[in-house]
C-alpha cells in the first residue's frame, strides 16, 4: 500500500510541477508579447487559470499527507495518549466526510459543465473540476491510511504516533 501511496504523490506532485510551469510560462510569454511585440495570447488568462486551479487542488492531498495543513495542536497535546487518539481519529472522519462532500460537489459539476466549452480553449468547462474530484479521492485515500494506522500526520519530521 506504501508504494501504491507514493507512486500516486509522485505522480501529483509531476502534475503539480507541470502545472507551475505553465503558469509561469504562459504569463511570461504573454508579458513579452504584451510589451514587447504590442500583442496578447488570447488564451494566456484561461490556461494559467486553469493550471492554477488544478495545481491548487492537486496538492492539497499532498499536503494531507504530509501533514502541512495549518493545525493548532496545542489542546491535543495536553491531552492523555488515548483521548488524544480519539480526537485525531474523529477529526479524519470529520475530513474524510468532508471531502466526501467535496467529491460529490465535483461530480455533479463536471456532468453539468461537461458540455460547456471554454471561451479561448477546446476543453470543456468540466475541466475546471476534475482536479477538484482528484484531489478529493486522494486526500480520502490519505486520510483512511492514517486513521487505519493510528497515525496523525503533522509536519514530515513530526509524525506522532496516537493509542490504537
């Protein structure tokens, strides 16, 4: 399950470097062609929108997994080993509940927008959800890891282990 679990993260955080890049090289270029040559790339706002988007999105299971998300942890780390476990483990319901939400809001997006096509693009609306729906999956995936272990995720060198 480990290597099934990193193989996926290398494979956003690829996606999430590619996404990056196209930001800034679809800004750059159209800066230059803006000011430079007095012409704009008609598409340069909708593709760096949409690499934004997906970038924002697909790095937040990444995140999850990691455990970089902002957290306060000092009430958690008052409290006694056990207790303690259990508040962690009801905050992963908590989330995975949410992103569960998340997934089904996306879902019903892409069907609706799936026929709806971008302005400057060939792509359909639908592609503005799809990381939403990825990121979603990947983070419940994440986060069903660690509540089967027991673990919660902090920061990468602060992996603190809960009761079972």
């Amino acid at each position: 399950m480990r290597k099934l679990l990193e193989f996926g993260d290398r494979v956003l955080m690829g996606a999430v470097v590619a996404a990056m890049a196209v930001i800034v090289l679809t800004v750059a270029a159209d800066v230059v062609g803006r000011y430079g040559f007095n012409r704009s790339i008609i598409f340069a706002n909708e593709l760096s929108r949409l690499a934004f988007i997906w970038l924002s999105f697909l790095v937040m299971p990444l995140g999850i997994s990691r455990g970089l998300h902002v957290s306060i942890t000092s009430l958690l780390d008052s409290l006694p080993k056990t207790v303690a476990s259990l508040v962690v483990r009801a905050g992963q319901v908590a989330v995975i509940v949410l992103m569960g939400v998340v997934f089904a809001g996306a879902w019903v997006s892409i069907r609706g927008r799936s026929a709806e096509m971008l302005n400057t693009l060939p792509l359909s609306a639908a592609w503005f959800y799809y990381p939403l729906a990825i990121g979603s999956v990947w983070s419940i995936v994440h986060l069903l890891v660690q509540f089967v272990a027991g673990v919660q995720n902090r920061r990468a060198a602060e992996t603190i282990e809960v009761a079972s």
